[in-house]
C-alpha cells in the first residue's frame, strides 16, 4: 500500500530515528550492562560486581528496604488515595474542584520539597517536634523508614486518586442501577460491581505507585539517614569519594532495571487479561450526604488534602522567614529571595532553557514515531515505538550514571555539557506524551492527509501542515505535564550536573544538604510558582478542570 | 481539456490475493461515469489505485494517452471527494478551498478570485469565513466538492459522496452534483453503492461484483437489459421466475407453470430451462383469472404507489408495484389474485445458471465473467 513517494521521506525519518535511539538509548544501556561485568583496571569480564551485590548484607539490605518502603507505600497509597476518589466522585463535596487542583499541584510539585517540609516540621528541631516537646510529648523519629512512607504516601496517593476516579467516572450510572434494581445492597454493588470495573484501572495507579517509589531519589536521600534505598545506593556508589565504582553501580542498575520490567509485565498480563473498554453515556449522579456521614466525608478529603498540601505551604512561608544559615531569626523578609538571585540565578534560567528545548525536542520526535506508528505500521515502526518507550520504567538515577558512563569518553563527549542533562530529560519524559499523541493520531482520519495530498501537497508538506498542525493541540497539554516533570527533575540531573549547568531541583537539593532551608525554600517556591502557572495554563488550554494520566 | 480514462488489464494485489484481476474499461471525455456494487466488491479500490493512494500491482492506468501507475499522487492533478469529507478542520471554508492552489504558487489575487467564483457554482459564499465544525453536513459536502474541482483537475473522484448525508438532502445534494458537473465538463468517476444514485446521476454506469466489472452502460440500458441475474437483483427489484423456454414450430413460449404460458415475439435460442426477470411493476392484476395463482399477504401503501407481497401456489413469494393512478381500491390481505406479465419485452429471460440475458446478443462482460 506504500507509495514510493512516501516511503522516501518516511523511510529517511525513520531511519533517522533508529540512528538516534540507537545512540542515546540502545548504545548507553549497553554500555551499561557491559559495564556492570567489566572491571576497568583489571580489563577482565566477570560477575564479582553481581557476587559482591549478593554477598553482602550491606548491599542486599538496600534492596530489602526499597521493596519495603515501595510495597507498603503502594498498599498505603491505594488505602488513601482509592477511598477519596469515590467520595469525592460520588458524593456532593464543596470546594471540590479547588480539593482536585490542590491534588494535583501537590502530585506536579518536585518530589524532594516533601521531604524537606516534613523534616522542617518534624525534624530534630522541627517546628511540631519543638512544640510537643515543650509540652513533653515526644515523637517518632521522621528519619528513616517511616518518613520516607510518610512523604511517599502523601506524595504519591494522587495518583490513585486520578486514576480511580477516572475510571469511576467511566462506569455508566446504567450498571450501578442494574446491580440496585437486581436486589444488591449498597455493599454488595460495590464489592461486586464498582470494585471489579475499576480494579485494572487501580492496579495500573498502583504499578505507577510502586515504580516512582522504587525510583526515587532525593526522598530517601534527604530523609533517610542510614536507611538506604537502591537509587540512593547506585548514587553513592557512582559518585562516592570513597571506593566509587561505577561497575558497581551499573551491576546494581541492571539488577533493578530488570526488577522492574518483571515487575511491570507481570503487572501488564494481570491486567490485560481483565481490562473492560467503557465510556459513560450518563456517569453516576453525585449525591447528597447526611448526618455523621457527610461529616466523616468532608474531614477524610479535608485532612488528606491538607496533608498533602502541607509541604507546599510550608516551604512558601519559609521562603519568607529571615534566616542565618539553617537558623530562623524570626521576623520576614526577603532575603532568601535576593540570596537566590545573586547566588543561583543562573540555575533558575538554566532550568528554564533546558526544559524548554528538551521538550521541543519531545514534541517533535513524539509527531515522528507516533505518526510512523500508526500511519506507517510495520515490524519496524512497532520497534521504534517500543524503544522510545522503554524509558519510562528505568529510573532516574540510571538513567543519569549511564550517560555519564557513556558519553564521558570517544566518540561523543559530552559529559558536563547542557546537552547531556538535556538528552536525558527528552529520553525519560518522551513516553509520557507518546502514548496520548498516538490516541490523537488514531482519531484523525487518513482521508484528511490524503485530501491533501491529491491537491498537490506531497507528503512530507502534508505532514507538516496538515496532520502535525491536527496534532498539535492535543499533545501541547501532554508536553506541558512533561514540562514540569522535566523542570522538577532531580534524579537524573543531580548525577549529569556540572558548575555551569546546575538546575533549579539540583540547587534545591544542594541547598537542602547544606541545611540552609530559607534559600532552598526560595528556590522551591519559585519551581512551585511555576508548576502551578503550567498547570492553569494546561486547564485553560484542554478547558478541563482536571488531569488524566 | 477534460480528459479520457483508460484502465489495461489492470490488477490489484494486497499480499498474495488479488482483489482486481486484470480489469479494463474506459471512461469517456467529460463523462460522468459511476462505479457501482455491493460493499467489498472493489469500487473503492479501482478509485483509490486511479487517485495513486493504492498501488497498482499489473497492468496499466492511463490519463488520456499517458501512463499514470508510477506517478506520485500529488502530481497527478486529480480532485478527489471522500466519504466523510476530509474537511481540514483547522482552516476555513475559504482556506480550505485555497489550499490546493497555494502549493501550485498562484498569486493571491489569482486564488482569491478563483476561490470566490467556485464557492458561488457550489454556493456556499455565505460561509466563506465560516469554520467546518459550524457548518452542516451538506455545507461540508459543498466544500469538499469545491476544494476538488477549483484545481482544474483532469478528472474528479468521488468516493460514496453522500453516504454520510440524510435522505432528503442526499437527492438534493445529488442533483446539485450532477448540475455542477455539467456545467464544468469534467471527467468524473463516482463510487456508490446506492443503485437509485448511480441511477439519478450517470452518464454511465459500471455494475461490479466481486472485483469484476458485470455490466457497463447507460442508466436505461443497465435498467431495462441487465446483462445477468445479478444485476437484474442489485439494480431496482426484479421477481425472478424459473421457467422453460419451449420451441414448437417456430414459435417460441414462455411455460411459467401449467397454468401460465407467455408467447414471445422473437426467437432466443432453442427449448431450454430458463430464468425470467419482471420487474415489480410489469406485473399486472389479471381479471380474467390468468396467470400466476397466488394470495396476498402484505399490502404497503407508499403514496405513490402500492407495494404487494404476494405468496404464490407453487411456493416462491413476489413483489408487485401497482401505481396509484391504476388502482380502484386496495387489494385486502388474503385475497387471491392472478398475476400476468404486462410488458413482454420490458422482462429479460436467462439462460438457467442465470449468467447469460438470452435477449441480448452482444454480451461481453457477462461471458467474460
């Protein structure tokens, strides 16, 4: 069915494609996995970096605690986040939408400010911390494991939350009331109607959940104190001063690299084998609560949100405490504000350029694959997608050591460079709108392009001024969500960072390990100005008051 | 400047199985020439192998005397209509109907004059600065038409053109095609499966089933002699009949049964077993008790006319049409009436397998087939 003509223009795109991914993916994954055998001052292969992984307790101990943090904040996350989502879906709540936007900032803000927060709050010397104290109570320690849980649930349940009330907004009202009339209690309709249509949806969330739990970075690392996690134990060991071994690190990558995919096509086959097509005609009517039960409704949204939100608010106010060092004085200024820009300004517009190129580049390689995926489809065009995808469930931190390894040495040096932090943010945050962009493509009809063509465009002209312009509008709202992952990124950019190329998240967490929190905060704020800005303007673009994922 | 259309022996192949094998007909000068066949029967593919979006695995396609196969498809000047309009939503209808002129680098005074001219033959210049999601089905239609024929294109394609449209605006749409078409002289091809259009606005008209080309002809011709049972069935409704065809002494006659003898006129060919097409309004209500025996068992009142279902003694049930202005009352459910043909030389009679019309002597495609 292929012309000639298009093939040609096609053909080049495509195989443009293949040499790119196969620089900037295929090549530095297997840089990695032959890293991960070869040590470098001996020049022999061999598994003593996979034997000395599993030999010592050390080592394994980091595996062990990452499952258990990832698998308990999951479990948590679906317990917090699945209950809120019927509630808020179902039941008439005032202040909804403003609830649903506070969601969705405090999932959109960098991961690390929530750590940082709580410490602020329930630190050795956190606010609460001194409070309690003064009236004698003493509480757990946040460092460690449950701080970590702590952040992550409250960071991660939005996820749940959107996940699930999406899919129950799907459920047409027709099949709840066909349970009722066919004699089910309220109980019952849940347990054996609602339940089993969202339970993919929710086991999806729950996978998302799991997978950015297990790849995260600064929370661990700012929290943890001793209890390590496996991003924080590659980071150590890459970069570490003492016994650094970037073999080491690449044979812990590769391990949970390929965790992670068996954990996720685990997850897919699960899933697939009960995944229900449904759109509502009419989704469910909200209803009314009364009495105690309206009550107990209006303070679970409440207090979660609030929760949520907490680490926000606090790190706004204390942008604008007067500060020395790690010491509030007391009173307010600005202080930390005109330290930022005097000192790291440089980071703020660093953090703007980057993101902003790295997504034009998304943008523009998106256009291409999805467009040879579903216009061109072939074995070829399958494989091309499946590659640019990959990314997506390989950490951060991995990402981030590979490049390194990769591109510090012939052919391509590029290590300290903005070019590297800006590959990698395109290569990570590239399948987060793939997958929307394709959807869009699917539901323009080819007739269109082939209106245009049979006027004398030829197909590359088509392309670019018929079915991109199509495109366009629809994957803008997804680039926007990739923009502010990509401007809050920290777990790649804190290994791939050099003097001159230091972004905002990386100043945040400089700043934070030094313990001066009021500039830290500053810069925090700034990034939260920011995402919040990017995200009236993605409501304002797609005219919805809220995100799916 | 309107051109002739010539498909040799063309093929097509998706993989290893052939769709079109080997198919060749010709379209006239200016001709207003229509495919026409059931869904799947390759109408679709014939237009889209001429327009260069399918590739052409045999044969040849010609543009007048010019060999088209290895053209791309945006160099062969063609207008193309689709089904759901392919309507650049992001344009105006003006830009729209501008943009195939932009690419062949014609001055803006050029465009804008040629764009007005042809939204006045197809009448939308109200909606000139409209957006396509504000316009009608029919506006939208007016507008794919508009942006196919304004490139002076040699020939214009239309692919199921009014399929997406109600009814009543189908046939009025249709009419405003045919109009636009004569009036600017091209060479068109028009795909449908809707026998009453293709009747309604062919020059000529090609029946297709199965990738083959059954019958080309007028409107009348196809109508009144299909070439086989088929398109006797496929275009308007005919009662088909098993009978023998008896010759006796020179005289050739038409045994429907024991009852029913019809005398012909002319020789067809000696004593056989043969199919007899009557369309639904050459069978008459006989008085006299000749004929068809058989029972009434659904009457529908159409305005115009009335349509009867009728069982008949030996089995098989029909459809007879009776025109209001012959009717005197309606005939109640039940009753038993006697049908005879009125028309003789208005039915066609086929050989038995029903491939080959006895009545017409030069019968090209159905033999090829």
């Amino acid at each position: 069915m292929l012309k000639k003509a298009n093939l040609d223009f096609w053909l080049i795109i495509k195989i443009f494609m293949f040499i790119m991914l196969a620089f900037f993916l295929v090549y530095p994954m297997f840089n990695l996995f032959k890293g991960s055998f070869f040590n470098a001052e001996s020049g022999i292969f061999s598994l003593e970096y996979y034997k000395e992984f599993f030999s010592r307790s050390y080592y394994f101990k980091a595996f062990r605690n990452s499952m258990s943090v990832s698998s308990l904040a999951t479990i948590l996350t679906v317990l917090v986040g699945a209950p809120l989502a019927y509630i808020m879906t179902r039941f008439r709540i005032r202040g909804k939408r403003f609830l649903a936007i506070l969601i969705v900032i405090s999932l959109l803000s960098p991961p690390f400010i929530g750590a940082y927060s709580w410490i602020m709050l329930l630190g050795r010397s956190g606010a609460i911390t001194k409070i309690l104290s003064y009236i004698g109570i003493n509480i757990p320690s946040i460092y460690g494991f449950k701080g970590i849980l702590l952040v992550f649930v409250l960071k991660l349940f939005p996820y749940i939350y959107l996940y699930v009330s999406g899919a129950l907004k799907s459920i047409d009202s027709s099949l709840e009331e066909a349970a009722e009339s066919l004699g089910s209690t309220n109980i019952r309709k849940i347990l054996t109607v609602t339940f089993p249509l969202i339970m993919p949806t929710m086991l999806g969330g729950a996978l998302l959940v799991f997978m950015t739990a297990l790849a995260d970075f600064g929370t661990p690392m700012i929290l943890g104190e001793g209890y390590i996690t496996m991003p924080v134990l590659i980071y150590s060991e890459f970069v570490g001063e003492v016994g650094g071994s970037a073999g080491f690190a690449s044979a812990i990558s590769v391990l949970i690299v390929l965790f992670i995919i068996v954990v996720f096509y685990l997850q897919k086959y699960v899933v697939n084998k009960r995944t229900y097509e449904m759109s509502a005609l009419r989704p469910v009517e909200t209803r009314e609560l009364r009495g105690s039960k309206k009550f107990f409704a209006y303070l679970y949204c409440y207090v979660i949100v609030a929760l949520a939100t907490i680490p926000q608010i606090m790190v706004v106010y204390t942008s604008f405490l007067e500060t020395n060092g790690p010491i509030f004085t007391g009173g307010y200024s600005f202080n930390s504000y005109t330290t930022v820009m005097r000192r790291m300004g440089d980071s703020i517009q660093n953090s703007f350029i980057f993101s902003i190129i790295a997504v034009i580049i998304m943008i523009i390689i998106t256009l291409f694959i999805s467009y040879l995926s579903v216009r061109r489809k072939s074995f070829s065009s399958n494989m091309l997608d499946t590659m640019v995808m990959l990314p997506y469930i390989i950490p951060g931190t991995v990402i981030g050591i590979t490049y390194l390894i990769t591109f510090n040495s012939k052919p391509l040096v590029l290590s300290g460079t903005a070019a590297i932090i800006i590959l990698s943010l395109v290569i990570r945050r590239t399948p987060t709108i793939i997958r929307s962009s394709t959807a869009i493509l699917y539901q323009i009809d080819p007739s269109i392009e082939e209106a245009s063509i049979s006027l004398g465009y030829p197909p590359a002209k088509t392309f670019f001024k018929i079915t991109a312009v199509m495109m366009l509008p629809g994957i803008f709202s997804g680039a926007i969500l990739a923009w502010i992952r990509a401007i809050c990124e920290l777990s790649s950019s804190i290994i791939l960072y050099s003097g001159s190329t230091k972004t905002m998240a990386v100043a945040i967490y400089v700043e934070v390990i030094r313990t001066s929190f009021g500039t830290a905060a500053a810069i925090s704020t700034i990034l939260i100005g920011t995402t919040v800005v990017a995200l009236m303007l993605f409501f304002k673009l797609t005219g919805r008051e809220e995100i799916s994922l | 400047m309107s051109v002739t259309i010539n498909f040799k022996n063309t093929t097509k192949k998706y993989g290893d199985v052939t769709v079109i094998n080997g198919l060749s007909f010709g379209v006239k000068e200016g001709e207003f020439f229509t495919l026409l066949g059931p869904s799947g029967c390759g109408k679709t593919t014939i237009l889209r192998m001429l327009a260069g979006f399918n590739s052409i695995e045999g044969g040849e396609v010609f543009i007048d005397d010019r060999v088209i196969n290895r053209t791309s498809p945006h160099k062969r000047n063609i207008g193309m209509v689709f089904q759901n309009y392919a309507i650049f939503p992001h344009m105006t209808v003006y830009g729209n109907v501008a943009f195939g002129l932009k690419v062949k680098r014609f001055d803006k005074e050029q465009i804008k004059q040629r764009v007005d001219e042809i939204l006045k033959i197809v009448q939308i210049e109200k909606w000139r600065d409209k957006y396509p999601k504000n316009l009608s089905g029919g506006q939208q239609q007016r507008v794919a038409l508009a942006r196919a024929i304004v490139i002076h294109p040699n020939v214009l394609l239309m692919d199921e053109p009014l399929s997406n449209l109600d009814a009543k605006l189908r046939v009025e749409m249709r009419v405003a095609i045919k109009k636009i078409q004569n009036r600017i002289g091209i060479t068109t091809i028009y795909v449908t499966h809707d026998q009453e259009e293709a009747l309604a606005i062919s020059d000529r008209i090609a029946v297709m089933n199965d990738g083959k080309i059954l019958q080309i002809g007028t409107p009348e011709d196809i109508y009144l002699r299909p070439v086989n049972v088929f398109v006797a069935t496929f275009i308007g409704h005919s009662n088909i009949f098993d009978a023998k065809l008896v010759v006796e002494d020179g005289i050739s006659n038409i045994l429907f049964n024991d009852e029913y003898r019809v005398r012909l006129n002319k020789m067809y060919g000696g004593s056989q077993a043969v199919k007899v097409a009557v369309r639904p309004e050459d069978l008459i209500f006989n008085k006299n008790g000749v004929g068809l025996k058989g029972k009434v068992i659904l009457s529908t009142f159409l305005g115009q006319r009335i349509n009867y279902e009728i069982l008949l003694d030996k089995g098989s049930s029909i459809l007879v049409t009776q025109d209001i202005t012959n009717m005197r009352k309606i005939i109640p459910k039940g009753e038993t009436v006697h049908l005879s043909i009125g028309a003789e030389e208005r039915s066609n009679i086929f050989n038995e397998t029903g491939e080959n019309n006895l009545i017409l002597k030069d019968n090209t495609y159905a033999k090829k087939s």
